[in-house]
C-alpha cells in the first residue's frame, strides 16, 4: 500500500512539473486586411516576412469559410477555431436585445488610461473559449497572455476572456488603453509608454507606418515587462496590426499609402523575430502569421484596367427599399438597419402596424433584390429553401447568429463590394476569393519548413495550435489540425 501510495504521488508530481513538451511562448500575428497574394507580390527586406516564407510552414490556400468576412469576426474566429454561428461574434456591430453594439461593447465597465469619452470594452460578447483561455485551463491557471492592437477588438477578442493585459489605442485621448475589466489602472510599463512616446501616439496612426512601429513597440514591452515566455509554463501574445486596413479602406490596395505601411511591416516583423530569438530562443516560441480576412481591389483600380468590378451602396439600400414597402404597406421604415450585408425588419413597427410578418419578409427580400448588384436577399429562416449553391448556403449559415444577425441576408454578385464607383479605398466583407482567402504562416517550435496547397480553413488554426501543445481545443472549435 505505501508503495502504490509512493507511485502515485510520484505520477501526479510528474504531471504537475509540466512535463508536457510546450514551447516557452505562443505568438499570434493577425494582420488586418492582407490578402493572401501580398505574401507574393512585395518585395521584402532580409528578415521579415522573408524569414516567415524561408523557415516558416505556409498554407497557401486557407480559407475563411463564413461571411461577413470583417474585423471582429475573423479575430474572434482565428482564436477560437470557430465561426460567428457558434462564438457569437455577428459582425463588427450588430444587435443584442435589439440595441446596435459592438462587437467589444461592454456598459458594466469603464475605460482606464483614457480620458471621459474613452468607453469601457471587453470580451462578454465572445461565448466561447480561445486558444488563450484554453492554455489558462491547461496550466492550471498559471499561464499568461496578453493583447496588443490599434483596434479594440483587435486585441481584446484573441487575448480570451482572463489575459493579464489587453491593451488598445485610443484616439481620443492618444494613448493605449484598458479597461477595469481587465485592471483597475495601467501598469507602470504602459503608462510609461504612452508618456515616453506622446508625441509619436499624437500622429495619424491609422494611414503611416508610424501605427505598424507603435504596435510593435507596445509588444515588445510587454514581453519584456510581463516576461512572458520566462515561466514554468507556456505564455501567449497576439499582436494585431489595424492600420494596413484603415489606410486600405481610405487609399485602397498598393496605394503608395498602404505600401509604404507594409514596408514598415516587414522591418517591424524582422526586429520582433530578432527579439524573440535573444529573448525566448527560436527553437523555444512558435509563431503564426495569418489574417482576419482578404480585401478588394477598388472599383477605380478595377475598371481602369477593364477588369469586372461593382459596388453597392448599403446606405442607399435600406432607404431605397423602405420607400418600396412604403408604397406597399403605407408604414415608414420597416427596415430598421442594415449590419455586415444583414437587415434587422423592425418588429416594433410591423406590430404597431398589425402588419403579417411574413408578408413583410417577402415583400422586403423583393425590394433589396431590386439593384443589379444584389444576387440575393436571404430570409434566414428559410434559407434551405433557397436555390442557391451549397458551399455558399453554408458558408451564410456558419456566419449567422440567430439572436444577434439580422433577419435578411444580402448576397452580392460576385466582384460587388459595399462601396461607391467614386471611392478609391477597399473594402471586405464578402464569401469573394479575395476576402476570403488569407495567409497562414506557422514558424519556430517543431515546425519544419514547407509549404502546402491543400485546403485549410480559418478555423484549423486554433485547433493546429492546441494539437501541437497537448492541449484541449476551445469548446466550440470546428477546425482540424494542419499537422499530422
């Protein structure tokens, strides 16, 4: 008996030592809006994306199989391996108890580091549990993860629901902030930083490499202050760079703007390898590199070269059909908003109004379907019914949270983007190749380098990562491991 007793208090010794075979540190790099073919059209420097493509595992064909292909949605997706139908993240904003928020909205807490205007954000909206949160579980709470983005959901969503820090910039007061969901004030690092660099967080960090090298430079010092990547156990950073799609949305793809801003990319990407390296060891930290989703080419680059291209005017649409169902119904606005290609019917109007909601559904399908660029206008409650092709029905139904998704989807024809012809800027947000197709890099730890062109998805990301660490894939992950 005290020898079994011996044995057994010698196993659950070896189990709490982590014997696992884990890396020092998980590194998730998102960049926002960059297509797949940037990996392939740049001409990079020494030690940026030029490592990541030499000594990097590339996936060449991974794909986002959801729409709406935006920010919050791929973030939240990316991490929890899952799509918005199971995390719940519907769109950049959409409704909840029919109030418009948004994705990282949260009114039970308040801003730190900002100023008054600065409103409190965190990850309540996300229903699901991440890579990060998963590695909380899996090291008996013991490890730690912080996020760091220009964009409030850039970093709140892929840090998960218990980091020791999510840090974002806030225009508004031009310094990175938190919020008491995470701390009651800033660390010493952090409000250092923002003192340190004021005059740099003072520029337009949304259209210059000035927001690519402020990103970075947060990261840095966050590994360096929280030591991530020193413990017992493994630690995680996600690092989101915002500006390569806010300069995109307003200058549009290979703008000198957004050139210039991946220029600086690929500089900050070689020194924050370099620093990985001294700090946690090649060998020690695995990085991937991937996208929260693709963009378009703007409708003048397009045209100009006689290539086919469109646009559609969302805020015309809404105004265009409820002067329809107007003319129909004799009641004003029975659309109420319009979100991420979805339209919310208003329900209070339709029943002050003793109209039949199903006689209101059909008629305003017909009256979004009237503009050429609009292939369909889905009821999602009857969306089987639709004669369209299956792996688009799909992709539509893994996007689509019944409680927080408006009641009708919108399907542009292919090439169409929500836009203006006049307007240079790219857009995103379709099931398009060029929205939907994203890089995927894996470098570092046990990873050999090659490539593939098989199908992967968005998805296979987090599950790939939890593979490769022994650890339990978040609940509502639906993806695969890359590596066998």
């Amino acid at each position: 008996m005290k020898r079994l007793l011996v044995v057994v208090m010698a196993v659950v010794a070896l189990c709490a030592s982590g014997q696992v075979d884990r890396p020092k540190l998980v590194v998730g790099l998102v960049v926002d809006q960059m297509r797949w073919d940037y990996l392939y059209t740049y001409q990079w420097g020494e030690g940026g994306f030029e490592t990541l493509l030499h000594d990097g595992y590339r996936c060449n064909n991974t794909i986002i199989d959801y729409v709406p292909t935006v920010t919050a949605c791929g973030h939240a997706s990316i991490f929890a391996g899952t799509t918005p139908a199971f995390h719940g993240i519907a769109g950049n904003n959409f409704m909840i108890n029919g109030k418009n928020v948004t994705s990282v909205q949260d009114e039970t807490v308040r801003a730190v580091g900002g100023n008054e205007k600065t409103r409190g954000k965190s990850p309540r909206n996300l229903i699901t549990t991440n890579v990060a949160d998963e590695l909380y579980l899996a090291t008996d709470f013991r490890s730690r993860t912080v996020g760091v983005a220009l964009k409030d959901r850039a970093a709140i969503l892929p840090s998960g629901h218990h980091p020791i820090g999510a840090y974002w910039y806030d225009k508004g007061s031009t310094s990175f902030v938190t919020s008491t969901y995470y701390m009651e004030k800033l660390p010493q690092w952090v409000d250092e930083f923002n003192k340190k660099h004021h005059a740099e967080l003072s520029q337009d960090l949304n259209n210059t490499p000035m927001g690519t090298t402020m990103t970075f430079a947060l990261a840095e010092q966050a590994l360096i202050n929280e030591k991530l990547g020193q413990g017992e156990v493994t630690d995680m950073l996600t690092v989101s760079v915002s500006n390569t799609d806010m300069c995109a949305h307003y200058y549009g793809s290979h703008s000198p703007q957004v050139d210039a801003i991946y220029m600086q990319l690929d500089k900050e990407i070689a020194h924050f390898i370099e620093v990985l390296d001294q700090r946690i060891g090649r060998g020690n930290y695995l990085l991937f590199l991937t996208a929260d989703h693709g963009g378009t080419h703007s409708y003048p680059r397009m045209t100009s070269h006689g290539l086919p291209s469109g646009c559609w005017h969302n805020p015309d649409a809404i105004i265009a059909a409820n002067k329809l169902l107007k003319q129909q119904f004799g009641v004003d606005s029975l659309l109420k908003a319009e979100m991420e290609y979805t339209f919310y019917l208003n329900r209070e109007v339709i029943d002050g109004a003793r109209l039949d909601y199903d006689q209101v559904m059909r008629a305003a399908c017909q009256a979004l379907e009237q503009p050429e660029e609009i292939q369909w206008a889905i009821d999602m409650s009857r969306i089987d019914t639709y004669p369209i092709p299956s792996i688009l029905k799909e992709r539509i139904k893994l996007g689509y949270f019944p409680e927080r998704s408006g009641e009708i989807y919108i399907v542009p024809r292919t090439g169409v983007y929500a836009g203006k012809p006049e307007w240079a800027g790219s857009n995103h947000g379709t099931w398009n190749q060029s929205d939907s197709h994203i890089p995927l890099i894996f470098m570092g730890w046990h990873i050999t380098p090659g490539e593939t062109s098989r199908l992967t998805h968005m998805t296979d990301i987090a599950a790939t990562v939890c593979a490769m660490l022994h650890i339990q894939a978040p609940d509502g992950c639906i993806g695969n491991p890359i590596f066998e």
